[in-house]
C-alpha cells in the first residue's frame, strides 16, 4: 500500500515459536501504534519465521533510539533479527552503467515520477557514453573507465564516491565489470544487478546469442542481490517473454531490453520499500 | 501452504480500529494456538479491516461450541463478522454441467490427486451427453432437461438434490441455464460460475463470436460468485490467453477452453481453502 | 526481420483466388527480385487475401513509378487493392500528449535507439508541462491549449502543422482530446490511440477506477486506430497485468502505465515496419 | 488453420535462394491446386530456406505417388529437402507413461475432442498404476517393468510393440526412463518428451526442488524432441508460471503439472498438424 504518510517499517526474522504475532502486536500496541499494514510468512520447511510489520510515525511517542532500544530488549529472548527504517529519512541510490541505456532511463523516469523512493546522488560509469543522459535529469555523472591495470584503483575510486555520498543501495544497470569480493562484501544485500537471462539458465557472457542457439520459446532477465559468484546471488524478481524461431539474436537483444527494464525496476522499488528478507539463497518478497 | 495437519481457519471482517491485530492473536495465544498462518489487509478506502487466521487443530482445549461462543463474545466489541471452518469436516461440492466437459473434468482430475478438499457427491446436467464422465469417476450423474415449461419445477428438483446431499458449494462448470434469483439468494457466495470471456467484456451470450468480430488480441476467462445479475457477481479469478488475426472464432473456442478450465479450477480451490472473503463487489483472496 | 539493408513493402488484400501466390511471386520474379519475406493470410471466412512481401530494394531495374504502374495493371484483373513503402524513403511522425510522460518517453526512448524507424518533427500538446521532455530530445514542441471555445481553432492550427510537416502517422500518447470526425477521415488508419484499458472493458473515461471498483483480476491496455466512434476502433495491440485486491486505484494507475507504453510502442512499430492491414474492425498483424 | 477439409501438406527445406516462391508455387498452380495456406521463414544468419505448403487434396489430379514424383524432380536442382502429409491418412501415436497422470490424461481429453489429429493403439507402462486411466479411453494398455538387468530386454520389447502398431509419434507423458541411443536414432525426430523446467535451466533430476532452493520467481515446463544427449534436444514449446516464496517443492510440482501438461499437449498438436520442422539444435514452428 503507498501511504501518503510517513510510516515505520520493521523487517523481522526468528525462529518460529508460539505466540510470535500476539507477542510482537502487542509491543506495538502497547506504545500506541497503529499497525498500517503486517505481513508474515512461516517457513515450515525450514522453522523460520519472517515478518514486515509497517507502523504510523506520527504515533511514535518516544525518541527513535529509544523504541529501537526497547524492541532490542524485547527481541533479545525470540531471538529476532531485525532492521527498522523511518520512511521520512531519505535513502541515497548510486547507479552504475556502461553503455546501455534502457535500464538506466527507466530507473530516471521511475524515479522523475516517484515511483522509486530515494535520492541518486551520482551515476557512475565506466564509459562516457551515458554522460547525455545523467544531464537530462540533472544528476552528477562520473566517467571512470577500467582497463586490466587500472580496475583495482579505479574501483576504489568507487567505493570513496559510494562512502562520500553516504549511498544505501548500488543498483548495477548493465554495469558490465565484475565487482571484487571485498565491494561485495561491504555492501552485502545492498548491491542488485540485473542479468540478461533466466537465471540459473545462461549464466554469465552473451545470453542472447546462447539462447538463440539452443532454441529456447522465451527469453528472460532476473534482478538479484551480487553475491561474490558471479550470476549466483539471490533473486529478487524475474520475468520472461515468449520468442519465435523468426527472431534473430539481435532482435533477441531488443525484446529483452523491455523485460530486463521492468524486472530491474520492480527489483529496486521492492527493496527501497523495504519489503525484501534476504534468507540463505532465497528471498522473502513481501507484496505491497 | 498446504498442510498435512488438520486446522482451524477463522475469516473476519470489520471495522479497521487500532489493536486490532495484537487483540485477535492474543485471544489465541490465550487458548494455546499455535498460528500456522496470519493473513490480513487493511482497506485504507473504505476503512475495513479483513483476516484470515489458520490454528492448528490440535491445539484445540475444548469444544468447537465453545471456541465459537468465546470468539463470538470477544467479537462483538469489536463488530466483528466471521466464519470458521475445520479442516477435518469435509466440504461436500456438487456440479452443474450441460454439454461441454473440459471444465468438468479438469475439476474431477483435480479433485482425484487431492488438489480440491471436498466430496463431490452428485453431478446434475441438463442432458445426458456428460453422463459417462460422471460414470468414469463413480460420481451419481443426474439428468434433468429443461425445457420453457418444465424449467421452475426442474429447478426445484435441483434444490431439493442439493439440500438432500446437503451441499455447501455449487459449481456451474459451463451449465448454461440462468438460475432463479431466489436460488441464487439461498446459496449466496456459495455458486461459483465460469464466464467465457474477460469479463467484463462480452457479457451475456456468445462471446467468442463477439471477440472474433472486435478483433481483440487477447481472450480471456472469469469465475465469480453467481448473483441475480448474469455475469455481473464478484470476480473471483481471471486470465488471458494471446490470440492472432489467424484464429477463427472455433479455435478461440479451443483456446480459451484452457483459459476456462483452469479459472475455474483456481476459483473453486480458493473457495474451498477458505481464501476468499466477499466485499461488496470485490473479492479479497488470501494467497495460500 | 530488422534488415540493414533497404527494402520494398507491398501491403496487398484482394479476393482470394486460385494461383495468386504463383501470380504475385512471379510479378516480382520476372523483374529479378529477392523475396526477402512473404506473409500471407486467407480468411477463409470472408474469402479474403492477405499479403506482405518485401523485396531487396537493390534489385530495382526500373523507376519506382514504372514498378508501381506496371503492379497497377498486373493487379487489376485480380482486384488487388495495395499500398507500398520503399525503406529509404523517411516516415514522418507527429506525437499528441497532455500531461502524462510514461508513453511519450518510452516513443522517444525507442526512436533513439533506432527500434522506431520515422522522423519526429513534432510534439504537440494542450498543456505545456511536457516541453521540458521534447527539449530533452530536441524535438519542437507546440503548446495548443483547448477550451471549450478554443478546440474548433486549436484543431484547425494542429491539422495546419501536420500538413505543414508532412506527417504520415499521428500518435496520440494519452492526448485525453476527442478529435472531430473530418480530422480523423482525414488522417483515416493513420492515427493510433492508447486507451487505458482492456477494450471492450471499461471504454470511455477513468478505467482504473471503474476497473478497481468492478474488482477485475488483471488490468490491461489497447492500442487501436481512431475512428469517429470513441474506443471502437480496429484493435492493433492489447496487454494486460495481473492485479490483486491490495492495489488502490492509484496503484492500478502506476502498473497499468507500464502496460500502456509497452502496447502503444509495439503498435506504433507495427505499423511504421508496414506489419498492419486493416479489413473493416479488425487488424492483419504480420509478425516481423 | 483448422480445416474441416482434407489437405496435402508439404514441408520443405532448401538453401536460400532467388525464385523459391515462385517456383514452388507455380509448381503447384500448374497443377490446378489451391494453395490453403503457405509459411515460409528465411533465416538470414543461415542461408535456409523453410516452407509449409497446404493445398486442397481434393485439387490433387493424380496419384499420390505421381504427384511425389513429380515434385522429387522439381526438387532436386534446388537441393530440396522435403516430407509429405494427406491428413486423409491417419496418424499413430504412442504414449509411454510412468505414475503421474496428469500429461497422459491432458492428451487423452483433447484426443477425444477431436484437438489431437491421431489414432493412439497403445499406451505403454513401467507401472500398473495407470491402467485405469487407459481403460477409462478404452485404449489397450501393456505394462513393462523395468529393474536395472530387464532395462535392455524391456525396452526391446516397446520397440517392437511400437513397429507392430505402425506407430509415427511416441510421446514420453511423465515416462522416467532414459531410452538407449538406438531407440532414440530409430525414431529421430519423432519421440517427444517433457521436462519439468525451463530448460537450459535445471536439467536432469528433482527440477522442481532445485528451483525452489535457487529461489526462482518463476517455474517453466519444456516440450522438446528426444536426443541422445538428455534434455539438449531441439526445443518444441516452452511456458513458464510465477511463483512465490511461500510455495513449497510440493507446491512448486501441482503448478507445475498445469504448466507441463498444456506445454506437452502443444507440443504434440504442433507435431501432428505438420507445422515444425528440425534445423539442427533449433526448431521452425509454423502457427496453425
């Protein structure tokens, strides 16, 4: 549900235990919240319990710190692990590109008409092709191309923009380098990417000249968290489009640049509303 | 999630108020539930509050007369409408079929590998032709014609095989007589149809002659509850299927029988797993 | 299939008839050319012929006027009723908007990357909010405010600019003006519309509300040619998306965006590649 | 297009080149044929020319063994390779099934809706558990066990039940077994079989586990000819369904007998009505 007013939203993990949801709406009730919307789902397979619970702010009646000391307290016997967010607190985006610019101008307009909730600080790519469009919507553009010598450096250049810019969440947009494990690492569930394919189906390089080889009757893309294997990371959404034999890889390319847009989008938006759990290789998507 | 347990499900609807999630769960938690699963939605337009709540049953301390008057009493304060229905109690389905069979087998064949809990303990038509389908599955098959004349008299038969089998969902698989309102009004949310196109596009008759003639690019099916106005009950469940210009309007026909069977058969489990809350026009549908 | 090299389309309907397949491949033999492709379609229902051939444009002996004067006779005892396009010959498009970008970015976007093969000399409006995106892609943009007084003139002046700039195909990119009957004779199969919802669902005004208070399971967008009855046009194009109870009108809105400018740019591709021929309400769609 | 006349359908396949339409269209025009219907595809990455050519039968002068003649010689100047079909004679399929039903019953119902062009003498068995089913159609049912010493004289056994009924298409509806290299090469391009995934994604065993613990967002179903190499052969049909993460591996496999069953039956239509042709790992699939 998109509120117009500025809410707190809870994403709850534990072990599933008896009086879970009586436990937890009660904490909330008891400081006099209004629970706008509380989804949950029970892992019956593996004993876990995950939860979103989205709260009013206007009934916060104490200091932030302090509610997130109290639920600290609470959660410590269920065990739960748990991140909060304040929707009135920006979040800050960096886009990374190279040289394609469907992914990249979806996410603006997305963003231009407030369907992605956050600030983009920068755009960074490793090209200068893209610079045009980074102007039309007047956002910061840093070209910083990588040869085989300079990729460590000019990734640590990277990450200094990324920790300057206080960003939140990178969102790879056909960013065609592969990221070190330590990047990964420091923005664990923080970094999406999209690939060209139906994942775990062609994997890594040329997708759509693979595909058009073996004969697939649909072609795909899938947004997912980078992990350090390359294409392995958990996924957050993905979509196909049904091909004919007719279809040459080419034409294969452009069909696919409408699904990999839209599935990359709906990735961003669903993790900037804080209603993904990342657990294991799986994620929990909870719907709006 | 479908559970080899037995269960408990409680649908409710009320006034949205404060608490309300915390007090609900709390009433179970007081009588030992364990909650297998906690679905709700808040409607922000109209200010209603709906939830469906699956226990296990063997949690269950004392009678079902006795849950049901202590969650009648909890309720009242808070207006509550509700319903309840134990897994182990079996649901008991008729269907009413005419000529075409897809959508009554693909019923039979679901029912046959568990996916739909219920008995089928008759099958009324107003011809013979499906006879040896009801036969093949060792379901009672009863014949009654129609005709201007003889149509109230045989509608009245049918009521009296339906109170006598002492059924709680009615499926019209294709059947294409109109009912009288006075049926529709005793088995109110209880008749499931299947409407032959996208509703609520080409009401009424012949609709894949219509669609043909439009040009549409698409056909479609809709399963809602049956009221006094044809076609015009809330939707239950719909899809498409994508057709061309080459299409005649007996292949649409073919076509859309895969669209048809396969609405209805997500429209009848959803009812039967007590996932499905009427609001007006609208239907809320819990996913499983 | 996209072609890099430069081609000659001839859109050919007539009645069907014994050897036209022969006849018609044998024109274009006898004067040496290449078949690049050939579609055709017999509706075996009206007894109507349908063909799409393209021929290698480097294999013209004659001039154009000669190829087309000596098709004129050869189609005459066939009644061939038929129209041509040589791919080096620019197509000249005008866009409509009011106040919604979605479509008209995603018209822009794919012009620019080469999918749309036309010209744009314009972009008008009845609102000035959408200069800034016209400015972004260097496109003139024309203001035309309407009141009910102003709309006879303000007609007139865009008719006069699409005259003055030789459009071939007026795009209406959620134009929310009814356009008079002389200008859509005028323009007749040349002017396409996008309507926000399932045709024949929900025509006329505000769909999204209409559709979320019918309670529809999916929502949808079609493309079609204006005729001088609202919505009743020949349907090039339709898509829909699958919705839930959750999603408020306004969210409706915002999914059912991305149906619209998928559909509208697919149909305003399907005619420019010369994939469309219009036999009374319904549309021939050669694939590509 | 759905004929209730008969037709001669010829598949062709030739390299590309100047006057194929004509030529091959005269061929028939000179023989007072009507064509019905004719589909070609030009790949441009390959140089291959594919073509489907359906002409009245009641049009043919001659023998059917003339009329082959004929068309050989026609054929052999421009490298054709080419089969023939006269839908007037019918068509023999067998269907090897293991335990589940679901596939077999799919093809069975639009067997006897007259969907599925063929005569079906037999169904084969690893396993009892079926025979039911195959009484329900009055189709003779042989039951051949199989344990790793019986794997080669088993087999032999189908292979002749197969030759004894003439059979032309055998369908693997579920059946778990591998079948050897000969058995395969005897039937090349003529044995169908339905893998549980979207492939290239999860070849081999427990598809639908291996979705679930990768975290798809979406399970598919592949229809494709048997080759030596299990699961790499040429691709017939594919679909997809989406998923969600509350659904379970037993979950996962229910919605996906509805996407395997309408992929595989497809699959078998596309086959018999003459409108695939193989090249190499690819396959040409003609809309009806």
């Amino acid at each position: 549900m998109k509120l117009s007013e500025d809410s707190i939203i809870f994403l709850i993990q534990c072990p599933d235990q008896r009086g879970l949801v009586a436990s937890i709406s009660n904490f909330f009730f008891q400081r006099s919240f209004n629970i706008l919307s509380c989804k949950q789902y029970s892992d019956l397979l593996t004993g876990k319990y995950f939860m979103r619970i989205e709260l009013s702010l206007k009934d916060l009646r104490s200091s932030r710190k302090q509610l997130e000391e109290e639920f600290t307290d609470f959660g410590k016997p269920l065990e739960l692990s748990w991140s909060v967010r304040y929707t009135d607190e920006s979040q800050r985006m960096a886009i990374l590109v190279s040289k394609t610019s469907h992914c990249l101008y979806d996410l603006l307009l997305r963003w231009k008409e407030d369907e992605i909730p956050c600030d983009i600080p920068l755009i960074i790519s490793n090209h200068p092709k893209l610079e045009s469009v980074a102007d039309q919507f007047k956002i910061p553009f840093h070209c910083l191309p990588v040869s085989a010598e300079t990729k460590p450096e000019q990734e640590a250049e990277i990450r200094k923009l990324l920790k300057a810019h206080h960003i939140d969440l990178v969102v790879l947009a056909r960013y065609m380098q592969v990221l070190s494990p330590d990047f990964v690492q420091e923005y664990d569930g923080r970094i999406i990417n999209i690939h060209h394919a139906f994942l775990p189906a062609f994997q890594g390089a040329n997708p759509y000249q693979r595909a058009y080889e073996r004969g697939v009757k649909m072609i795909g893309a899938t947004a997912h968290y980078a992990t350090e294997d390359l294409d392995e990371g958990p996924i957050i959404e993905q979509d196909v489009q049904r091909v004919v034999h007719e279809e040459t890889p080419d034409e294969l390319k452009q069909i696919g640049r409408d699904v990999e847009r839209i599935v990359l989008s709906r990735a961003v938006q669903a993790h900037l509303e804080r209603r993904i759990i990342i657990s294991g290789r799986r994620t929990i998507i909870f719907k709006r």
